[in-house]
C-alpha cells in the first residue's frame, strides 16, 4: 500500500503521516539506555536546550554513477530499481545511511550532527574510487537539507490551551490522529510538535541555532500564557 493510499483510507494527510512517522522513530529510540539520550542529558548540563536526533544533508559526488556496478562491489548496498530509483548503503561508524542515485547526487541521513556527516561522504568517496568509479569530485558541496532535535521542558501540558494561546492560525491539533500540537514558527522557519508531556520534536531547521531558536519561541509562548514558568523552565531544561 503507498503512502497516499494509506493516508486515504485512514483519513491522515500525507503531512500528518510525516509527523507521525517521525515521532513514532524517535520514541522507538527512547530508552534510557540509548547512548545518544545519554548524550542528551550531557549537552542539556552545558547549557543546549535541544539533542540533535538526524541530519539529513545532500551533495553531488559524480556526473553519474552506475548503480548496478556499486551494487555489484560495495558490499552492503541495495539496489533494487522496481521499488525505489536510488541504491541504499549503510555505514556503522558514524552510523548514517546514504541514498545514492544515477544522476551523481546522493543523500546522507542518521548521522547526529555536520561533522559525522562530512566524515561519512568522504569515506563513501573513498570507497568508491577503490572499486573503480571514476572522476569522483574532490570537493563536493554539502548542503544540509533538514535537522530533527528533541527537547523536554519537563512539564505536563494542557495541548488545548495551548493551540488556543498560540493562535489557530500557526497550529493543528488533531488529536484523534496524533498525539501533538503541530506548531509551525515563522522565524526560523521551523515546525515544533509539542507533546502533553511536556517533550517537544523540532523538524526543519537547516542549522542546530534555528532548531534551538525554535524551542525558545515556543518556550515564551507558553510562558506568556502561564502554561510555563520562566525560572522553572529553566531549572528544568538545566538539570535535565
């Protein structure tokens, strides 16, 4: 079943699925165990209010790749054309997936932040000059297309009050459909969903600054309408 057929019959935009399929990974990865929420708690005591969960990010290594061959010599890659025009290859260190197309473009995603993202593209360029893909471009420019970050004021919240203090202009809430407030923030361009629990998902943002700029406005927002206490939040977010 495709994504649209599925959002047809369940009543869902494509929009609200994103939304969902997104939250729904980021609470499969919640344990208290997972090393990167270890992570989390490290950069919340230094003063970040977010944890970078993905950056996606795109460049061009080639003027064309043939698939087939990368498929038949870069052991782990998948390529099958009838269910997805690109081939996948995964790495483990740094984690991160790459989608490789014909055109020489290819798209990095999983990895937590720029620098494990430049490390991951020149491996892969380094792995495909050994297996003979020729002219390689020596240095491709990485644009980063979208960073996911949490955060977690720490607080339950009152989502209709909510939607209602943030205008019903800049929200949706459907909460028979998914379990948060989807607020879209203008400046910076970013969407945040903000959940009961006080736990918030900012999708969008094309640097880890607009996803923190983009909690802080929601943050104020929800101060401004007595949902959230300026010197607790912050005690909060601190000692997280």
């Amino acid at each position: 079943m495709t994504a649209r057929k599925a959002c047809g019959s369940s009543g869902w935009s494509l929009r609200t699925w994103g939304y969902f399929n997104q939250f729904l990974i980021l609470r499969l990865s919640a344990s208290d165990q997972h090393p990167h929420l270890r992570e989390a708690r490290d950069c919340l005591c230094m003063g970040s209010t977010i944890n970078v969960e993905n950056v996606v990010a795109s460049t061009k290594l080639a003027d064309e790749f043939d698939l087939y061959k990368i498929e038949a010599e870069l052991e782990g890659a998948e390529y099958k054309k009838e269910k997805f025009p690109g081939l996948v290859y995964r790495v483990k260190a740094p984690k991160a997936a790459f989608l490789i197309f014909t055109s020489g473009k290819i798209v990095c995603t999983g990895a937590k932040n720029i620098e494990d993202i430049r490390r991951v593209i020149i491996t892969l360029a380094e792995k495909l000059k050994s297996i003979g893909i020729e002219n390689i471009y020596s240095e491709p420019e990485i644009i980063v297309q979208n960073i996911v970050a949490t955060a977690d004021f720490k607080v339950d919240l009152n989502l209709n009050a909510v939607v209602l203090g943030m205008g019903m202009e800049n929200v949706e809430y459907e909460p028979e459909q998914f379990p948060g407030v989807v607020c879209r923030v203008k400046k910076p361009k970013v969407v945040v969903l903000v959940f009961s629990s006080g736990k918030l998902v900012v999708t969008g943002g094309k640097t880890v600054n607009d996803c923190e700029e983009g909690v802080q406005v929601i943050r104020k927002g929800l101060e401004n309408m007595g949902l959230l206490s300026s010197s607790g939040s912050e005690q909060q977010i601190a000692g997280a």
